[in-house]
C-alpha cells in the first residue's frame, strides 16, 4: 500500500496530489512531467475534485513552486467550493500559485 492510501484509510479520505519536483541540475523537466503549475495540470486535479463526493473530505498534498496564475485560482476556486473539509497538506514548499490554492482550504497542515 502507498501513502495515499494509507492517508485515505486513516483519514476517511480522498488523497490528491499536486507535486512538482525539478532538481536544480536538471534543465528541464523529464518527458511528460512538469516543473510548474500548468493549465492541463490543473485540468487534471480539477476532475479529480470534481469526481470526489460531496460529502467526502479531501486532502490535497501539495509541493510547487507554483506556476500559472490562472490554472491556481481555478484549483483553489474549485477547492473552495467543495462541500466537506479540505484539508492542504504541504511537506516542503508551497509556493506562489501552491500558496493561493492552500489558502482556499479548509485547513493547512506543514512543517513548522
């Protein structure tokens, strides 16, 4: 079982995840990843906040250093919209575009 599994388990709920990883000797990202916020990202965990139940709550796992302002407030407007708890949880850094999408939730969980 992975982690977002298990944190669906334990939590009752459902996991998505919004991570972008690019390590600094990288010139860019590898085929078919991101290194930022983009709109067909966004596209991607807005349906599967969309396809969530109402009445199920989310936790979203997010590591960005952001991106296009546009695909962030259609995530966080969305993610405000949803009628359980939202829950952000951000293990490193949520960056720009991740700040505004983590401050649409119901509660942010992180690092001190």
């Amino acid at each position: 079982m992975d982690i977002p599994q298990a944190l669906e388990q334990e939590r009752h709920s459902k996991v998505i995840t919004l991570m972008h990883r690019r390590e600094l000797w990288e010139d860019a990202p590898k085929a078919g990843e991101e290194a930022h916020l983009t709109i067909e990202y966004s596209e991607h965990v807005l349906a599967q906040i969309r396809a969530t139940p109402p009445d199920r709550p989310i936790d979203l796992i997010i590591h960005t250093p952001g991106g296009l302002a546009l695909a962030a407030e259609m995530i966080a407007t969305t993610v405000k919209l949803h009628p359980t708890n939202v829950t952000v949880m951000v293990p490193f850094y949520a960056m720009s575009g991740g700040t505004l999408i983590a401050l649409a939730a119901d509660e942010i969980l992180m690092e001190p």
